[in-house]
C-alpha cells in the first residue's frame, strides 16, 4: 500500500462497505500513522451506520406490525411546548413511506438543535404527508393545556392528505373515530412519533425565534418560552405580553400581585 498516497488511501476507504473486504486487510497493514487512523475512522463510521440501523428496526416495531395488517397509512403524533410559560402548543403529525429510512432519528429531546434541523428536511423530505396543529396561549388559558395540547394533534391530523389509517400517539388518546395506539414515551420507541417529535420541535423553535425578534428583552429564541431566572426576570420588569400563558404559575400568581398593588406593568 506505500504506493498509495494517504489521499489515495482515503478515496478507495469511501469505495469499501464490507469489514471482510480484503483491500481493507491491505490497507490495515499499511503501518502509516495516518492511514491507521484512517481505518480506524472507517471502522468507527461502520460501527455508527450499524447502531443507527439496529436502532431504526427496535423503533419500527409498532410500524411492521401494523404494515403486516395490511394497514398503509401510518401517522405518528407529537407535541412540543406543554410546559412553557410562553408561546404555543405545537403539534405535528407524520405519515412516513413504508420503505423510509433516516438515520439518526430518535426523541427530539435527546437531540442536539443542529441535529433537529437536519432531520426536520430529511423527514419533510420523504414523508407521505405532514399535518401542524398550533393553540395560542390565550386558547390554552382558556381550556387548560391538556385540552389544548388534544385539539393541537386533531388539528394535526386533520392536516394529513391522504387521511390516515392508524396513529400512534406520544402518551395521548385522540377523541376521534381513526384506530390509534397511544405509547408511553413513544417519541423514543416509534420512529413515526419521533419524525413528528422533531417537525413539533423544530417548527415551535422557529415561532419562538420570531417572536423573539419583536419582544427581544425576553430571550425566547434561547428559553423558547420555558421559565428560566432570565425569562422570569424579564416578566417581573416588563411584565407580560399576548403570548404569555396567564394560567400559568408563577405568571398567575404575578399578575394577582399586580392587582393587589404590587407593580406590574404590560408592556407597549
């Protein structure tokens, strides 16, 4: 292989998929400390596609047994935002192909925000079809957040064309008449839920940076609306805004002392 250039070296790696290939054998011999690390890099890459496939398989169980039913359209459904002061409740609801495979895709939560992007286009990408359900903070006041975050994954639901045969929901049971499954922690064990873990996450994440840019003292685009000693600063010196969730605490128990004669100002 010392005929080889390390560049050289690098391109036929790229050509090789099977450990048991015997370039990769000759190449392993190579003693440079670059090309080790090479192979070393090869092996670890093979290793990341592996756990990534077995990975895929153990979160489309649900999916295979009802593909095997002979059910075609599957929607998974997630939220995003219950426990916010701020903002909306979001939820997404996917439809994947049969045949889909993206790597990577796991609970929104356990993500990294560059990661979440970057499956956001992978899924719009491949997905049959994508429904967004959104309920205002003041629609949330009103009707409490478990019902909002309900009628967020109807609207979701709703969205979907063609309509689907069979959800699985993350933890919910829908009042609608579509066979469903509700999974406890399903965003981590179904990889239909997990696509629409991310599309919730990640399409509330760009609300939040929006909203952000018009009312920047509250830092929405780093808390996205969570009660952080910044966010609640903020509400104590600026006071609250539309987006703000009134039946919240502490902001309900804010707003009590405003009426009370404590100083509390809505912002202009």
């Amino acid at each position: 292989m010392n005929q080889y250039t390390v560049k050289e070296i690098q391109a036929l790696l790229q050509q090789i998929n099977d450990e048991h290939d015997p370039l990769l054998k000759e190449i392993a011999q190579d003693e440079r400390k670059s090309v080790q690390r090479l192979v070393a890099r090869w092996h670890k890459q093979k290793r990341q596609e592996e756990e990534a496939k077995r990975q895929w398989q153990e979160m489309s169980r649900y999916e295979r047994q009802l593909f095997a039913q002979g059910i075609e359209y599957i929607a998974g459904i997630d939220e995003a935002g219950r426990g916010p002061l701020a903002g909306p409740v979001v939820a997404a609801a996917v439809i994947l192909p049969k045949d889909a495979y993206i790597p990577g895709l796991n609970d929104s939560k356990k993500l990294s925000e560059a990661k979440r992007e970057t499956l956001f286009h992978m899924i719009q990408s491949c997905a049959v079809s994508i429904g967004i359900g959104v309920v205002t903070a003041a629609e949330i006041d009103e009707i409490n957040i478990y019902e909002a975050t309900k009628k967020a994954m109807i609207k979701a639901v709703e969205q979907l064309s063609p309509k689907p045969d069979y959800l699985l929901i993350d933890a919910m049971t829908l009042p609608i008449p579509t066979p469903q499954q509700s999974i406890v922690k399903g965003d981590a064990n179904s990889v239909s839920i997990a696509a629409s873990s991310v599309i919730a996450k990640v399409t509330r994440d760009h609300f939040m940076k929006q909203l952000a840019k018009r009312y920047p003292q509250y830092g929405f685009e780093k808390n996205m609306g969570y009660g952080t000693a910044q966010h609640l600063e903020a509400i104590r010196t600026y006071g609250t805004i539309d987006e703000h969730r009134r039946s919240f605490a502490p902001i309900k128990e804010m707003i009590k002392a405003k009426k009370e004669g404590e100083q509390y100002d809505e912002p202009h």
